[in-house]
C-alpha cells in the first residue's frame, strides 16, 4: 500500500498546549493589552512614551499636562488579565524572577494600572494604595473594595 502524501496531523487546537504555546499566549495578550492601554491613555488626553527595550520596570511613561509645576511624568506597569475565577477577576501585581515574586517598589514605579479585557476596563491603583493580590468585580457587578480604582484616571490628572 502506497504512503500518503498529506502532511502529519498537528494537534486539535483546543488540545493540550505545551508551556511555550502558553507562554508566547500570555506574552502576546500582555502585548495586546499594553497596545489597548496607549490607545485609551491617548484618548484621555495623556502623552505616552515607551522606554527602549524591556529592562525597566515600568512599561510606560504618561506624560500629564496643566499641573501647577509643569507636566507631570508617571512610570506605569500594565497588569492584564481575562481569566475570571469564582466572579472575580485575579491579579498579581507584582513582578516574577527567578521563581520569586516580588512587589513592586515605589522607586521603581508610579501606577500599576489593570486592564480587565473581557470589559476593556481599567483599574488604576498608585503604587502606595496596591495589595498584594487583587481581586476585582466585572464591570456588570460593580462594588467591592476596588471599586474607587475603575476607571480612575483622575488620579493621574492635575488636581485643578
């Protein structure tokens, strides 16, 4: 019997993904998510910078304008997630090395700001309001302790 010529069968994408497929998934979402987020600050009215590389701890700068004492610039680290658990969406704001996670620093950044994709909603917390962990409410059940952060872009806006 002749051998057939049809490529070897790949995996049914809904099969089992091996830890690269998810890692380049959870990179990719991270890197959508940071896109989301420049479009909406500019739509706010915030300049954006983005430093070169990726070896600082913020992902962004935001540049707000009218304050008493000249712009403002604010170090952002953008957190993502989609995964809703028990009606709560789950994050960790922190960063990961080397098996470890460690709290960001207010040395190292200004704002952890959340972005809630299936809503595309955003949960800006300053680095001196973040828990440890967040659990935060879908924008159709609002309420909770988080609640103040949606949406907050007041906070990086002049007090005028």
């Amino acid at each position: 019997m002749p051998k057939s010529s049809s490529p070897p069968r790949r995996p049914p994408a809904s099969g089992p993904k091996t830890a690269r497929q998810q890692e380049l998934n959870t990179k990719r979402r991270g890197e959508l998510s940071e896109l989301a987020f420049a479009h909406k600050a500019a739509c706010e009215g915030f300049g954006i910078a983005k430093p070169y590389g990726d070896s600082e701890r913020f992902d962004f700068i935001l540049i707000s304008r009218n304050w008493p004492e000249g712009d403002k610039l604010w170090r952002v680290q953008v957190k993502c997630t989609a995964s809703l658990i028990n009606g709560l969406y789950h994050v960790s704001p922190a960063r990961h090395s080397c098996g470890s996670v460690i709290p960001y620093q207010p040395s190292e950044i200004d704002f952890v700001i959340v972005h809630i994709i299936p809503d595309d909603s955003y949960f800006i917390f300053p680095i001196r309001d973040i828990p440890t962990c967040l659990a935060l409410r879908p924008k159709n059940h609002p309420g909770g302790i988080h609640e103040p952060y949606r949406e907050a872009w007041h906070l990086l806006r002049s007090p005028r």
